[in-house]
C-alpha cells in the first residue's frame, strides 16, 4: 500500500471512530469531568501511538535511501539501495539505483579516454625521451670518448667523469622511459615486465620477492596493462609509505583468470582511510576490466597491505566502458 493511502486509511480510522464515540456513549460536558479528560487522553495517545508507528515504519526505506546515498561510492561497483517499503518509496530508490548505474557507466567511460589520453601521453613522453634526448646523449658520450682519446693526460680524468656523468643521465632517461612505458609488456610479455618491475624497486632497504606461476590464463592487453600499473602502483606505495623490508609480487590463476598479490610487511594503512589518487587510480583501473580489487591491512599477519586484483582471462566484459581507439594502450 503507498504511504498515502497507509496515512490516510489510518486518519481516516481515527477520526471515524473518535466521531463514533462521540456520536454514542462518549460525552463531553462543559467544563470537562475528571473521567471525561481520560477518554479523550487515552484516545488521543492510541491515536499518536499508531500514527508515529505507521510513519517510522513506512519512512525507514528513506532513512536507509539517505545513508546509501551518503556512502555511495562509484568505484566500489555493486553497492545498490535495497528496494522495500511503500510504492512511493520503493519507486524512489529504484530511480536512484538506476541513476547510480547511469552515473557508473558515464564515469567508467570517461575514465576509460582519460585512462587512454594518459597512456598514450607516456608513450610519446617515454618515446620522445628515449630517442631524442638519448640520441643526444649517446652522441655526447661517443664525443667525449673521442676528445678522451686524445686529450691530454691532465684532462682525461676530468672528461672520464664528464663521461661517467653523461652514462649515468642516460641510464636514468632509459630507467624513467621504462617506467613511463612498459616497453617490455609489448616485447617480452607481462611477466618479463614484472619481473624487471620487482628488479627495479629491489633497492637497498627494500627486497620484492617474485612468484610468476606459469600456466596462466591467457589476458587481453588492456588486462594486462591494468595488472602491469596496479602492481607499479602498489610497488611505489610500498617504497614511499609502507617502510616494508620486504614486498612480495605474485601472479598466479585464479577461479576463471589471474590473481595479482602485493604484499609488504611494512605499518599497514593504519588509521589512515583517505585514498589519493594512487589508490582511486587503481580502483578506476580495475573497473574498466571488469576486475575486483582489494586494499586491506594487517590481513597477512605481518601487519603489513595487500593489494589484491582479481581479474577474469579472455575478452574483457561487455559491461566494461566503450574501449577508445587503441583501448587503453
Ligand atoms: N603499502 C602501504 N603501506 C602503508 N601505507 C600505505 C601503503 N599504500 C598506501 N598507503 C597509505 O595510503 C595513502 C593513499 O595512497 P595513494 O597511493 O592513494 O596516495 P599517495 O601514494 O599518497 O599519492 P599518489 O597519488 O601519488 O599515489 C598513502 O598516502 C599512504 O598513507
Ligand atoms: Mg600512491
């Protein structure tokens, strides 16, 4: 029944029969009798009584709209009202899930040519660098080595360190090259690319263990592009904030495609519950695949985070955002 007519049928109730009683045995002398005032009292709180129930059960769904609402994420799909109460009400959160589900899909595919426009940003960054400046720089070193060759004796350690420092800008450019295009997610395949991922964030404080299992299902590649910057993602948090000694980085099948694991024993999240745009970015990433992720801490009895991706093998799912030319590539 709507709310409407529940109010209504439950005033209408009332004044009825506040009018019969009045009409019949209840009377009402002027001025009032002490017995006369508990009658009216009494019917009046029945009356109250039954109003204010009738309210709070029939405007509950709203309450529950409310805090849906307030905690609606869109990153985190699935999180829907649950339709109950009166029609009006039920009508109400069954437009508003489907404005979520509206919303989602815009969000998803603008996400989807924001995610593209970037990528394809690094790539010509990673590209411009790579053969621009380290053209450059190449050709300086072969200069130097040159002029090295023939200078003076006095002069050669002081162009030997010019040459050093010239090496080291190159390896730097071809290093942030790599990182900004995963150069051998194309060539060598993903878990190449994982694997130099973990060489590269093995420093001095830090060691990331590797555990690529064979026989995995085979992954598109925007999968694979997705799995690839979640794992960096999660790597450079674990460097900046966890202060992990150790990190571990594990691919392995899962029910109906792969699992990836990062794990570092490092202070977990803590209190801290604010995602910047690392953590959203992941979330935004996982979503376009169709893929679950997980951040927890403390979970792995070390105290430390995971981050888990879930995500299936094969075609990516038709739910996914229109892919953009090139998809995410
Ligand atoms: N492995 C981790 N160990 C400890 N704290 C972490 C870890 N990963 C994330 N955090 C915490 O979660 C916060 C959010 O991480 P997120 O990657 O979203 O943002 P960020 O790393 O601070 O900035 P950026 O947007 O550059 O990634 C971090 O600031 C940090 O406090
Ligand atoms: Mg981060």
């Amino acid at each position: 029944m709507s709310l409407f007519w529940r109010i209504f049928a439950l005033d209408a109730v009332g004044l009825v029969v506040a009018a019969a009683l009045l009409l019949g045995p209840v009377t009402v002398s002027t001025p009032i009798l002490p017995g006369e005032v508990l009658v009216v009292v009494a019917g009046l709180a029945v009356l109250l009584t039954v109003n204010a129930v009738v309210l709070r059960v029939g405007l509950a769904p709203l309450g529950r709209l409310g805090r849906a609402m307030a905690d609606a994420d869109l990153l985190r799909p699935g999180a829907r009202a649950v339709v109950s109460g009166p029609v009006e009400t039920a009508e109400l959160i069954t437009t508003y899930n489907a404005m979520l589900d509206r919303l989602a899909a815009e969000r998803a595919a603008s996400a989807a040519g924001a995610l593209s426009a970037q990528e394809r940003e690094r790539h010509r960054v990673a590209r411009e660098l790579h053969d621009e400046v380290g053209q450059t720089l190449t050709a300086v070193l072969l200069q130097l080595k040159r002029v090295a060759d023939r200078a003076p004796k006095d002069l050669r350690e002081e162009l030997g360190q010019a040459q050093e420092a010239t090496r080291a800008g190159l390896d730097e450019i071809r290093r942030i090259a790599r990182r900004l295009r995963p150069g051998v997610l194309d060539e060598l395949g993903l878990l190449s690319a994982l694997r130099s991922l973990a060489a590269e964030f093995t420093t001095h404080g830090l060691t990331v263990r590797h555990d690529l299992r064979a026989g995995l299902p085979p992954l598109t590649e925007e999968t694979e592009l997705v799995v690839y910057r979640v794992a960096q993602e999660a790597l450079t948090n674990t460097a900046r904030h966890s202060g992990a000694d150790r990190a571990e980085l594990r691919l392995s099948p899962a029910a109906d495609g792969v699992e990836l694991l990062v794990r570092d024993n490092g202070t977990g999240l803590g209190a801290q519950t604010g995602e910047s745009a690392g953590i959203r970015g992941m979330r935004e990433r996982a979503l376009l695949i169709g893929a679950a992720l997980s951040v927890t801490s403390g979970a792995n009895g070390s105290g430390g985070t995971d981050i888990r991706l879930r995500a299936a093998a094969g075609a990516a799912p038709a739910t996914t955002a229109p892919a953009s030319p090139g998809g995410l590539r």
